[in-house]
C-alpha cells in the first residue's frame, strides 16, 4: 500500500459549499507555494489540508474513493487529487502550476502548487512569484537536501518573507525531537547565508494528521502550532509597500453620453487616500483624487492588492500602461534596467535579442543589452563568464527599452520591480524577471 493513503477506512465529509456572502468576500487571503522533493509527501500534504478542512466536494471524494479502489489501495488517498499532473509529467506533456483553494472561518487561501523537478524550475518561479509564503517540504528520514537549498534559495530570490519548513513523515522516525532538532539546525546554518525573515519549523506527518490541522499527542516535545494555525495567524500586511503610491492603469472608464472618467486599475502600492495629490506618469499631468468607486460603493481609501476605479479632480489624459503615483514619492524613470531573469523558452536567451517587455499594465519594445552571469542553480554560486540562458536557467541580464518606464526595486515593490518578456512573433511569455 502507499505511504501516501490515509489510515481512515470510514471517510464521511459533507460537502463544504455554502453561500458566498459578505464576510467571506471580506476574509485576508493568503497565497502560498509549495516545494519538496518528489517523494517528501507534498501531495499528500495539500489533499491532508484540503481533506482535514472540508474542503473537498462529494463528488472530488467519490472519485477519489473510485481511484483509490481501482489501484488496490486499502484506504482513500488523497494524494489523488494532485495526481493528474505526474501523469502529465511522466508523458512529458507541459507542466503549468496548479491552483488549489480552501478557506477556514478565519482566512481564505490559494495553494501554488508548483513541481518541485529542477527541469520544471520556471514553474516553481511562476507558482511563487506571487506568494506571501512559502512551504518546504523536509522528508524527516532525509534530512536537509540539494532540492530543499534549490527551493529555499528561489524563494528568498523571489522576496518571500516568510517560510514554514515541515519536516514530514515525522511517524518514519517515532516522531523523535533530536531529528527534528538536527534538520532545523542544519536548515538554519543553510538560510542564514541568504537573508530570509520569517522561518518556522512544524513536525508533521501529512500521512497521519499529525500537526496538519490539529495539533498532534504524539509530539508533546513540540509547541509551536499545526501546520493549519500558523497559516491562519501569519502577519502579511507589512509584505506589501504601504508607503509608495502606486495604481498601473488597466483600463480607462469613460461612458459614451456620461460625464463620467474613472481609471480603473489594481492598487500596487501605498495607501490611497481621497485628496491625494497624484501625478500620472509619463506625462507628468497633476490632480488630486476625487472619489475610490468599488462595486459596493465609494471607499475613502484603498490599499495593495485591492482593485478599485480612481476618479480625479481634473481632467486628464492618461491611458492603460500609464501609471498614477503620488507626487511626493515616484519611481524611477528609467530606459536600461538591471533584473535577474529566469529563462522559460526553449530557445536559448542571447544578447541582443529583442522583445516586448511588460511591466505592470505597460508594454515597451525592449533589447538584451547584456547577459552578465548566470547562476548555478546546484552550488548557488554565480558564473561571470556566460553568453546565454538556457530553458529554466536563471542569471542577470541589463535591458534597454525604446521608451521609458517607471519601475521600483523588486525588493521594494514586487509588483512594480517585476517584469516578463514577450516573443512578439509568437506571443510566447519567454522570461520573469525582477528588476535589481
């Protein structure tokens, strides 16, 4: 039998659909990425979270029931539920990340549920490129490994602040607390030389139950929540930039026969304040905000990730790319950029190249002045001497642009500093990038 099918032979969940009303629609939400090994338990882990939450509709568990029994396995194996892309991956077909959702009373959440292969690492960078954390996965029998150091690093690379490592199958080692003790001190030599923040350490065994959801008996040595709880009470307000105001423009609202001008948009930074003196980039045009207009109603302040319609005093002409910034606190104008790019196409990345950039809602014709190094994903260490980048590789590159952009530092403002690049015959998102 596999290791990842749940010991419970009489499994009964209702189905945990239930009306959409305000207070839902109101709940934080947290984005976070998963990454281990392939064998270290991260499907079982996701269908255990998504399982033990009642989260799982009736007919997800019949199936899963029906799979579980058509391979001969004695219990239900959630593991299923993540299965359809190793099928995918073991055909060689295109591995995109895949999204999963649930929510307690307290949060809301989306799980990036990201490959963990070397091959598959622009995936990873996709999947986590959003995320307000990150899950590592540790095999407890294993220990600290060359693919937990690859997905620490890529995650401290993309800015993620905070970093729970669950040493699963915790059971495999009669949940012994020196193991436990001996992976957090070698994962904590590992991280210290990249910088990351937030770091907890939670036995588990997704297999079990043990410190997923509930807290488990048989740690007692442990006291530092499940695995559910430190999810649901993990501060993320302060990962955005609530100081630089920034509202990249989508779409322009304008009414034919109405008075009405709203530039609707995603605010990326700073609060937004009705009053706020602001200048729209690049034309340099000034206003003040007149009204925040929602779906439910006019707001007197907006703030990162919200999305929302300005309205200004004046009459301005600003259009989709165009960015409104407070006028006290700007980006940077810029036509050549630095950025770290992970390369996503088969098609090796060359100096000289052009694309299309796209940087917010903004899109300039740009060129690969240089490729300076290039990183070696297995030692972590920089190589200088490179002239190009291959599918999954990553390195830093100087860009120019045939016009300017304004952007920020990636460790500043993750959704200003970001970037992709386009191949404009093909359309193809060939890199992701965050500008340095």
């Amino acid at each position: 039998m596999s290791e990842t099918v749940l010991n419970n032979p009489s499994i009964k969940r209702e189905d945990n659909a239930a009306a959409v009303d305000q207070s839902y629609m109101d709940m934080d939400l947290l984005r976070f990425t998963t990454a281990g090994s392939v064998d270290d338990g991260k499907s079982t882990l996701i269908g255990r979270l998504m399982y033990d939450t009642k989260s799982i509709f009736e007919d997800q568990l019949e199936a899963i029931e029906k799979s579980s029994k058509s391979r001969g396995d004695e219990n239900v194996n959630l593991a299923l539920l993540t299965d359809g892309l190793k099928a995918e991956r073991e055909q060689g077909i295109t591995i995109d990340v895949a999204y999963r959702y649930f929510a307690t009373p307290k949060r809301k959440f989306i799980i990036a549920d990201t490959p963990g292969h070397i091959q598959y690492t622009r995936n990873m960078v996709t999947g986590a490129s959003t995320a307000n954390l990150a899950i590592v996965l540790v095999d407890a029998r294993n220990g600290v490994i060359e693919q937990t150091r690859r997905h620490t690093f890529i995650a401290s690379l993309l800015k993620i602040k905070h970093i729970v490592v669950a040493v699963n199958k915790m059971d495999l080692v009669d949940y012994s607390e020196e193991q436990f003790n001996k992976i957090k001190a070698d994962f904590l030599e590992m991280s210290s030389k990249i910088g990351i923040e937030d770091i907890r350490f939670i036995p588990i065994s997704a297999l079990k139950g043990d410190n997923v959801v509930d807290d488990s008996e048989r740690t007692p040595w442990y006291k530092g929540g499940a695995l559910l709880s430190n999810l649901e009470a993990v501060e993320i307000d302060e990962d955005h930039d609530l100081v630089n105001g920034r509202f990249p423009i989508q779409r322009v609202i304008s009414p034919e026969g109405s008075d009405f001008k709203g530039f609707a948009g995603r605010v990326d930074g700073g609060i937004l304040k009705v009053g706020d003196a602001i200048e729209a980039l690049p034309s340099g045009t000034k206003s003040k905000i007149k009204s925040i207009e929602t779906m439910d109603g006019k707001l007197e302040e907006a703030f990162p990730p919200m999305s929302v319609v300005l309205t200004l005093e004046d009459e301005i002409t600003a259009e989709r790319g165009d960015m409104l910034v407070r006028a006290e606190n700007q980006p940077e104008k810029a036509t050549e950029i630095t950025a770290t790019l992970c390369w996503m196409n088969q098609n090796a990345l060359k100096a000289g190249s052009t694309y299309v950039l796209r940087h917010t809602s903004n899109e300039v014709k740009a060129e690969i002045k240089s490729i300076d190094e290039k990183l070696d994903i297995n030692t972590m260490q920089n190589i200088s001497e490179t002239t190009e980048l291959k599918m999954n590789e990553i390195g830093k590159v100087v860009i120019t642009t045939k016009a300017p952009i304004f952007v920020d530092k990636y460790k500043k403002n993750r959704a200003t500093g970001s970037l992709i690049l386009i191949d404009e015959e093909t359309n193809e998102t060939v890199a992701a990038g965050m500008i340095s």
